[in-house]
C-alpha cells in the first residue's frame, strides 16, 4: 500500500506525485505522504510544517520565494481545483526563469513537489479550493519575496476563463518583475 508514480519535469527537481488510491462503495484511502516513498523517489526532505488556506474562485496567490530560509514545498489540494506553478530562481540553473504549471484538484488527487528556491503560486479555478502544502522549513516572518504573477519577462500563462475577476492581496499587487530582481 501507498506507493506512488512520479513523473519529473522539464525543470529539474520539480516533480508532479500522482498517489496510489484505493477506493470501493465507501469511498477512499490514500497515503499523502510517506518518507520511504518519497526517498525512494529522489525526494529526501525533512519536512517541518504544515500548512493550508482556503480560498474562493480567481484568488491568485504568488508568486513567492524565501529569501534567506528557502523551503522545498509538497503541495496538494483537497477541496477544489487551483493551476499551481512555480518558477525556477536557482541562479546558474539551465533553466532560471522558466516556470511549470500543473492542474491539481481533489479529483486528480495530484502532488506537485517544488524545491528550494523557487517562486510559486496559485489560481483558485473552482468556486472554492483548499490547498496544503508540506514545507522544509519553518516560516520566517519579513523573509517573503516575490515576482508579480503577470510578468512578461517570465509569461506564465495563467488559465483565466473570460469573465473572471482576479482577487490578489495587496502584497501581491506590489511585487517587482523577474528581470528587477537580478539587477
């Protein structure tokens, strides 16, 4: 019990976990998480906390990086549907600047784990959504950055059905462009 499939990505180190589910009339049982699986799979990470938000149809939230107390990050959705994406800011990295997105819904079931030192964030495309995510290490008030989630030196393309207003804190609103942030 509790295996999982991992499929690797473009961008090295980012990989979508798809867990085993085992489901009959009364409904499921998976393994979100096991370490044993995870190591066997390439992702050896102590993680330390965990976290989950609740958000309504067009919230964007991101796209955040840690500055000085990086995180790799596991994240999931259990209620909803978001298009969650990261960017690689690993400088020296084959592919610095470029981004993944991948669907993850309480349907699909799907992980997406994001190493250190990438910006992330997310599109709530349901009604409601809520999200969690593992992480390696403990939140440091005062050591968020962020890229705005429309920037065009990056292009990520966000799938925004006609018609829908985007929510964004105001933090979010304020963040600089990719290119801003290597000057």
């Amino acid at each position: 019990m509790g295996k999982i499939t991992v499929e690797t990505c473009e961008i090295e180190g980012l990989k979508i976990i798809t867990p085993q589910v085992h489901g009959d009339a009364r409904g499921y049982f998976m393994e979100t998480y096991n370490y044993n699986d995870f190591k066997e799979a390439g992702i050896d990470v102590e993680f330390v906390q965990d976290n989950q938000s609740a958000s309504k149809k067009g919230v964007l939230r991101g796209l955040h990086f840690q500055i000085n107390h990086p995180q790799d990050k596991l994240v999931r959705v259990i209620k909803g549907e978001v298009y969650d994406v990261a960017v690689d800011m690993r400088p020296g990295s084959a592919t610095y600047g470029q981004w993944k997105g991948v669907l993850l819904s309480e349907e699909n079931k799907k992980q997406f784990f994001v190493p250190k030192n990438f910006a992330h964030g997310f599109l709530v495309l349901s009604d409601y959504a809520e999200f969690c995510y593992k992480c390696s290490d403990f939140y440091h008030p005062g050591d968020e950055g962020g890229i705005m989630y429309n920037d065009p030196s990056i292009g990520v393309e966000w799938p925004i059905p006609e018609g829908m207003e985007l929510t964004l804190s105001e933090r979010d609103t304020k963040w600089g462009s990719f290119d801003e942030l290597n000057k």
